[in-house]
C-alpha cells in the first residue's frame, strides 16, 4: 500500500503526517507492508525540509523528519499511490479536480480515518504557536493508527 498525505506547501502537515505514519507502522504494524511519501498542492518550497517548529514538535515524540523534503504533487503520483490523503477541504478539492477519472476514489481527508477527534481537517499551523504544531502530530498519530487498522482489514 501506497500513500500519499497531501497539504498546501508540504511542510508542517503532511511531512508530519509521513513521519509520523512510517514510525507508527514500523513500531505497531511490521506485518503491514506501506509505503509514505507527502506533497503539496503548491510549489512553494520544493526542495525544502520540514518547518523547524514541525521537526521540533515530532522530534519532541520521537519522531524524525529531517531527512525529507518538500515537493509538489505530481500527474504520476494519481497512478502510483493507492490513497492520496488530503490534509484539509482546499487540498481535497484541488487533488480531486487533478485527479484523472478513477483516481479521485482514492483521495480522501486524512481524519476520515480518525473520527474519534471530531475534526475533518487538520488545521494548518504555520502561522501558530507550537501548540498548533502539537496538535499536527496528536492529530497525525491517531489518523495514523485509523489508517493502519483500515489497511489491516
């Protein structure tokens, strides 16, 4: 399984996201075989690592974002993810206006699979204090734990 976690400029929320997911999946569901990548809607700081203040809040958890960089949603990347998990309903909307035909199936919010938070959208923390990144990574820990158990079904 393949997943991509999509928000605006890839880097506080969906870099978080594929940290985040990879070290839960790693830890808690080793039989699984999934693979993460993220990127943005927009093309702002392709090639840039995460937000400090998002390695910070991960880093705080136990996990590392350092090694990724941001880029841009791609045509190809419809065909080669299996789920194309949009961070907000902005990004939804524009990765189901990209998405060719039967792909747009496969785009989905990433809090579909965390309905115990009572959120549909994790809110974007760049212009926020570093209880808004906090709450990217308690908000990415559950969404991935809800995604790992839909895909192990």
């Amino acid at each position: 399984m393949n997943v991509l976690f999509v928000c605006l400029g890839n880097i506080c929320r969906s870099p978080t996201a594929e940290g985040v997911f990879l070290a839960i999946a790693g830890r808690e569901a080793p039989h699984l075989t999934v693979q993460a990548d993220s990127a943005g809607t927009a093309s702002y700081h392709i090639g840039a690592p995460p937000d400090r203040r998002s390695q910070r809040a991960a880093r705080d958890r136990g996990y590392d974002l350092s090694a990724l960089r941001a880029r841009q949603v791609e045509t190809g990347d419809f065909e080669r993810f299996d789920l194309l998990l949009a961070m907000d309903e902005a990004n939804l909307a524009d990765l189901r206006a990209r998405a060719p035909g039967i792909a747009r199936e496969r785009v989905k919010l990433f809090l579909e699979y965390a309905p115990e938070t009572g959120r549909r959208e994790v809110p974007d923390p760049y212009h926020g204090s570093a209880r808004d990144f906090d709450l990217v990574v308690d908000l990415a820990e559950q969404g991935a734990r809800g995604l790992l158990k839909a895909l192990a079904r």
